[in-house]
C-alpha cells in the first residue's frame, strides 16, 4: 500500500502547506538578517534542540507504544468476543432446530447492530443501549435452551461457559473502546514538536538551501508523526481502524 492510500488526501495538503509556510517564514527571517543575531550562539542552539528532540522522541515513543498496546488489545478482545459466538453457534447444532433458531437469530442479530451501530459509537466514545439488550438476548436464549439427552446437556453446559466467556471479552472491549490518550500528554508531545521547529526557524544555517531543507522536511515528519498519534488514538476513527469482519462473518457465513 502507497503512501497516497494511507494518508488522506486532506492531510497530505495540511502537510505540504504546514512545509511550505514554515519554509516562507524561515526564508523571510533570513532575508530580513534575522539570523546573523543567533550565528555565534549556533552552539547553544544546536544542544537545545538536541535536548528538545531526545525528550520528544522519548515521550512520543512512550505515547505510541501505549496507544499501539491499546489499538492490539481491542482488536484481539474483538476476535476473541466473535470467536466465542462462533463456538455458540457450532455447538449449538448438537440442539434441535426449535432451540437452536433463537440462539442463532440473537447472534446474528447482535453481530449485524455491533457492525452497523456501535462501530459509529464507539468512535465517538459512546455506546448504545441496543446493543446491550441485543447480547442479554443472546444469554438469555441460550440459558433458556433445554437439551432432552445427556448429549444435549454437555453441549448446553459447554454453551453456557463460552456465552460467559463472551460477555467478559465484550465487558473489555468496551472498556479498552473508551480510552483515549491522556489531554495533558497530548498537549506535551505537540508543544515539544512545536519548540523543535521554532527553534529551528533561528538556527543560522551557513546554507539558505540547507535551512529549508531541514526546516521543511523536520516540519513534515513531526506532521506526520502527529497523526500517526492521533489517528491511532481513536480505533474506530480515520485511517488505521480495527476490523470488523469478525462480527461481519457471524452474519454472512456461520447458520
């Protein structure tokens, strides 16, 4: 997959324009003279900003290792809740076709509103009773199901235990759904990004074409890196989202 199918289009043009302007202020500042103040403290200037870009790749790097944690635990409690009620419907062949229907038609239906419904929640941080009445309509038909042979019941008793395995992974999916990258460390990595360019803009390169260089493509990777963040952030939202062909196969390919 290109760049151009990852990165949205609007993006794209915010990065190029943020490279551009900060390119133009960088040029303005030099020809204006401005530079030739800061030229006998290039020194000082290099070590802050070698202090500024360690502490911003430490915390950015700490940021993303959480966010990524958080983004890999939904998707694998989002398997592991579908994969639960793929195993109701296999073992509840073992039933007779009456007791099945409800079970099979509960998930059915619980996976086609979890798709269509509670994705578009979610990514706003919220959830919908719905939902939540669909799946206790789940429990309840297979709590209600009576087998009439031994075999019945193991496979009864076996449904029991995997619904409750289902409830406790869809209980953490939602808790994992709701968390969103602390506001105060947001603010930190994009004000430290921020001081990383600024100080940049009065670093007095020997080299006009150097300077820009450096100024655009620092400006376009700590753009990018930002939206590597936030785009991540949110499992639901934007360009990197979990899958939901898990819950789309109970639908479509399991009866």
């Amino acid at each position: 997959m290109s760049m151009m199918e990852v990165v949205p289009t609007a993006t794209r043009s915010r990065g190029a324009g943020l490279m551009v302007v900060a390119a133009v202020i960088y040029l303005a500042l030099r020809l204006a003279g401005f530079h030739s103040l800061f030229r006998d403290d290039a020194e000082g200037l290099g070590v802050l900003l070698q202090i500024i870009g360690t502490l911003y790749s430490v915390v950015y790097a700490f940021a993303i290792f959480v966010i990524w944690g958080q983004f890999a635990a939904v998707e694998n409690e989002i398997l592991k809740e579908s994969g639960a009620l793929k195993d109701l419907i296999l073992f509840s062949k073992g039933l007779k076709e009456t007791i099945r229907e409800p079970i099979v038609h509960a998930i059915r239906g619980y996976a086609r509103t979890v798709t269509e419904m509670e994705w578009a929640a979610l990514s706003r941080g919220k959830e919908i009773d719905r939902t939540d009445k669909l799946f206790s309509a789940i429990i309840s038909s297979v709590t209600a199901a009576k087998p009439e042979d031994e075999l019945g019941r193991r496979a009864h008793d076996h449904m029991l235990e995997i619904a409750g395995q289902a409830s406790a992974h869809r209980d953490e999916r939602l808790a994992l759904s709701r968390k969103r990258i602390p506001r105060t460390l947001l603010v930190f990595v994009t004000l430290t990004a921020t001081a990383i360019v600024f100080l940049l803009l009065f670093f007095p390169f020997h080299n006009l074409a150097l300077g820009l260089i450096a100024i655009g493509l620092t400006t376009m990777l700590l753009f990018f890196a930002h939206f590597v963040l936030t785009d991540l952030d949110n499992p639901f939202e934007g360009t990197w989202n979990v899958d939901a062909g898990a819950f789309d196969d109970l639908v479509t390919k399991y009866r």
